[in-house]
C-alpha cells in the first residue's frame, strides 16, 4: 500500500520589528557611545536578537566607518579590564541628528510617558523624568477616525463626522473635506473645509465621535450668496485654504518690564541673536492658538510680569491679521 505523504506546515519564526538593517544598528551603537559613553557586544544582540559574530562585525564596521570619515577620528576603544567598548574624547557621532539634544529629549519625553515604542528605544537607563504637565489618555483618537481621516486627506475626499464641540449641548454632524492636520502645543487638530458652515475650520481630534468612511470626491461648495443675489463657489482643497497657506511672523523679545540677568536668561532659552530678536512665523489659520499660547493677548496682562517672558514687538500688524483670521 502507497504511503500518503503528508504535508508539512512551514514553521513560522517569529517576527522581530529590531532585526533591521545594518544602518539601525550602526545607529544604535552611535546612540549608545554618545549618551552612555559605552557599550558591548552583547548590547547588540540583546536588542536586535543577532549572533555575537554578527554584532563584532557591526563593531568593526563602525570603527572603519569613523576611521574613514572627514575627519578621521577613533570614536571608541575597547578596554580589556571592563571588556566594553568606551567613548573616546575625539567622539563625533556618525548620525548626528539620531544623537542630538532635541533628538534626546523627545525620546526621553516619550519613554518618561511609556510611549516610545520597544523598537525605537535605544536607552539602556534613561535617566528619571519628572513631568509636571497633565498628559492626556493615550486612546484619545480612535485608530477607525484617524484611518478615515487620513484616507479622505490623501484622496481629497468628502466624509462626515460627528463631533462633540464646546457650545453645543448636542453633538454635531458635519460634512467635510479634511486637508492637513495641526498641532496647538496641546492637541492635534484636524483643518477641513466645512459644508456645513461654507469654510474652513479645525477640528480637535479628540473631540470627532465618529468620521464614517470617505467614498465620494470632495466637489466644491456652491451656496446662496449672502450678500449678493446669486451663488458663491469656493475650493474645498488645501490650495484653497488661504489662511492656511500665508503666515505671519512674530517678532519676539524677552520682556523689557524683567531685571537685565531676567532677559539675558530668556535669551539663552531661545538662543536669541545679535539683534535681541525671536522671529517665529505660523499660519494665519493658527495665529489665535499662538498667540495665547506664547501668553501675548491682554487677557494674560494681569499676570505677574515673570510669567510673561516675552513680549510681541509688532503687536499692531500681528493683532490685525488676528482680528482678520477671528472675525472674517
């Protein structure tokens, strides 16, 4: 009798999001001798799950990398007592973005909050975070919207949405065409044109109860004109958000009502130049959250003058775009 063969399953391994190319782990040697002047073999391979060989020939590789690099430098050395490699004093990282300090402390920010995915996290101890700041719950946008929302913004289509905002008691349901996204320092937004209201809006995101899936082209809006007799037809596109598309610069100096080593402190915190100048330019869309944020409008001017830092020095020109962009 014929035996029946049977066949076999493949057997799957599993799946290793650090097992990556070799630039990530050159990378991750780069982070490691920068932030914590050290690092082993074994470093590698507990991280990206290679063998030893694999991680002495990344060892290697580095080392010929800097040694081949404009200039030439050492970088690291291997101290047989400690059986570690050690930064040296000529230490110039290969990636220096990777190992700058806005790099650093945004991921320590998210590895404080336990938001810095496994992957991306090259610490071996992050130094203790002490966050003053209420940080708001993680699942504040549903994957299901933000999918939705990103189809409709890459396609230009039309989608509704329910949405939960600060004067209605009621949620309500709008038709949009969602175009780009916004951050105020504190939420993200989302900036769509609105049908329902004939422009241009922002949306915080965790406030959209519900955006149903984009299927139709966003058209144009065409309405009644409410100051002439016939109808108005506006772009429903990036393109034609101009407050979105022109900005404002606000010139910025430390507050000439603080002591002189005050100011001198400010202007280290914002590495002002020659001029005494901060220049920070936004959208005209998002001038109301910059404003308030940077403390500028007279509601903050009973505050005592340390919690006002800065002051506006075009105060005139930017405050008329703001009175343009708030009551248009």
């Amino acid at each position: 009798m014929a035996r029946t063969r049977v066949k076999k399953e493949p057997v799957l391994k599993e799946f290793s999001s650090n097992k990556w190319s070799r630039q990530r782990r050159i990378e991750f040697i780069d982070f490691r001798l920068c932030v914590d002047g050290r690092l082993n073999r074994s470093d590698l391979v507990d991280f990206f799950g290679i063998s030893i060989p694999q991680a002495s020939l990344d060892l290697t590789y580095y080392r010929a990398l800097v040694k081949n690099a404009k200039p030439p430098r050492e970088n690291l050395f291997y101290d047989v007592h400690q059986k570690e490699y050690i930064r040296t004093d000529d230490f110039k990282p290969v990636y220096p973005e990777q190992c700058s300090v806005p790099y650093f402390f945004n991921d320590l920010m998210l590895a404080a909050s336990g938001e810095l995915p496994k992957s991306r996290n090259f610490f071996s101890i992050a130094p203790d975070v002490g966050i003053a700041c209420l940080t708001p719950p993680k699942r504040m946008v549903s994957e299901k919207v933000l999918t939705n929302l990103l189809d409709a913004i890459r396609s230009h289509l039309a989608m509704h949405i329910v949405y939960k905002s600060l004067s209605n008691e009621k949620d309500s349901d709008y038709l949009i065409a969602p175009h780009s996204f916004a951050f105020d320092g504190v939420r993200w937004h989302v900036r769509a044109y609105c049908y329902d209201k004939h422009d241009f809006r922002d949306y915080v995101l965790s406030r959209i109860k519900n955006a149903d899936r984009p299927r139709i082209a966003a058209p144009s809006d065409r309405f009644p004109d409410p100051i002439g007799n016939g109808f108005r037809e506006i772009g429903t596109a990036g393109k034609d958000d101009r407050l979105w598309n022109e900005t404002v610069t606000l010139e910025l100096r430390p507050n000439h009502e603080l002591p002189e080593e005050s100011r001198l402190a400010i202007e280290l915190d914002y590495c002002v130049g020659k001029d005494g100048i901060i220049k920070h330019t936004v959208k005209k869309a998002l001038l109301f959250y910059a404003v308030r944020s940077l403390k500028l409008t007279d509601e903050y001017a009973k505050l005592p003058i340390q919690e006002r830092q800065l002051e506006l020095i075009n105060k005139e020109e930017v405050f008329k775009v703001l009175d343009e962009v708030t009551h248009k």
